[in-house]
C-alpha cells in the first residue's frame, strides 16, 4: 500500500520497492504568491504511491488537492522537498526531459471531460500517439475503445454521447500511450451517482488489471471509498490515511 505521512520524510525504499514505485513527494511545500502575499497550497506532504494502487485524495476547495496532482504529474514544482516521477526528481529535468515524461509516463482525467468536438471519438484517442508522432495509431486507440466497451462508437461526435460515454472516452485517451501513472482530477463531478460508480469501477479495474497507479482527486467520501487508500487533506497537510 501506499506510505503516507504528514511530517516525517519517507523511509528508505529497498530495489524492488523502488521499481515498483511511480510517484512520490518527500516533504514537500508549495507557495503561491498572490498580490503579494504567501499562500501555502502544501505544508510538508510526503507521498509515495506504487504500481497498480489507487489513491484517493479528498478534502474541501483549497486543502491542496489539486495543488498535489498538478506536482505529481510535473505539471509544477515544489518550492521545498522532492517529486519524484518515474525515478526522476521533477525539478531536475530540462524542458525536453519534462515533455518527454508528462507524454509518455503520465495520463490526466479531468472533470469537464476536454474532448475536442471537431473530432470523432476514435479521432479524440488517438490524438495524443499522432501528436508524439508514433505508428499504428488508429489501431492502438481502437484497443483503448474497446478496453472502455465503446469500440462501436468510435465514429461517433461528443455531441452525439452521453457525459458517462465522454469520460470513458477521456479515460481511453488518457491510457492509449501506456502510462504508469493516472492522475484524476473529480472525474465524477459532472455525473450521476450511478454514471460515476461506473467511471469508478472501471478506473478500479484498470489500477488492477494494467497496474496503473491512479491518485484521484475529489469531495466524495462515497466516491473515495472505492479507492484502495483515502488521504484526506485539510490545509495542504495530510490530516488522515485510511487503507480498505
């Protein structure tokens, strides 16, 4: 399971531990300034999650959430402490080197699904092997569909699925290249509570199946529930960690 303090930098991880580890924060803050004064997002949080787990964070607006995932997937950079991303120190990397392993290493879900609506659904998954210039898209995003039992709807606008369909589809684009690790930001916000189990269940199965580690983001205790550990934030720090 996850290790997960609040105070304390992580222990040392044996080699196998290492390897089978995809992100993690030791000790880390992260300050925003804004019209000149400090705001603090995190406050001394370490996390380290592995291969095939999900992580639920929950807690209110402005605990830190968001703050989290956006380091997690190199998307910022503490202001003290350490992100370790793949086996990589985050703010060790060059503009290439961080290119490189958001593409090729990290999957983003998002609450307002952020499909482009000049494109079919096959078109939206496959977009991210044609903008890494890789081969045998079509085929590859075909796969991810099916994976997400919309195989026969890849020729099918946004405007013409349901929001449960948009987020599969958003889920198939955020897999189709294979990543360690998937970052979900309230991927059931915009659904119904049974659409959302749906979403929940299949982001379950792939942590299980393709051994995805998966830290999901959101407000809901029924929704975090599903998840393998809940980190509940308040803050920027983490208050308490439940393990099911």
């Amino acid at each position: 399971m996850p290790v997960v303090t609040s105070q304390s930098k992580l222990p040392t991880l044996s080699l196998s531990e290492t390897l089978a580890e995809r992100v993690r924060l030791d000790d880390v803050t992260k300050t925003y300034f804004t019209d000149g004064q400090a705001v603090q997002a995190l406050n001394g949080v370490s996390l380290s999650v592995r291969q095939g787990e999900f992580v639920a964070l929950v807690g209110r607006s402005g605990c830190g959430k968001s703050t989290l995932l956006n380091l997690a997937g190199a998307m910022d950079f503490p202001s003290s402490g350490c992100v370790v991303l793949d086996g990589s120190s985050t703010s060790d990397l060059d503009d290439n080197g961080l290119t490189r392993l958001r593409r090729e290493k990290v999957g983003f879900i998002f609450q307002s699904f952020q499909l482009l609506n000049t494109l079919t659904m096959l078109e939206n998954v496959e977009l991210p092997l044609l903008l890494s210039g890789e081969s045998s898209t079509r085929e590859r995003a075909q796969a991810q569909l099916e994976l997400v039992e919309l195989g026969d709807l890849g020729s099918r606008m946004p405007h013409q699925i349901s929001g449960g369909q948009m987020q599969r589809v958003a889920i198939a684009r955020s897999m189709v290249h294979g990543p360690g690790l998937l970052l979900a930001d309230e991927p059931t916000g915009n659904l119904d509570t049974a659409t959302g189990n749906v979403i929940l269940e299949l982001l379950r199965r792939i942590a299980s199946d393709k051994k995805t580690a998966i830290i999901m983001a959101t407000h809901s205790l029924e929704a975090a529930s599903l998840a393998d550990t809940v980190v509940k934030m308040r803050d920027g720090k983490i208050q308490e960690v439940t393990r099911h």
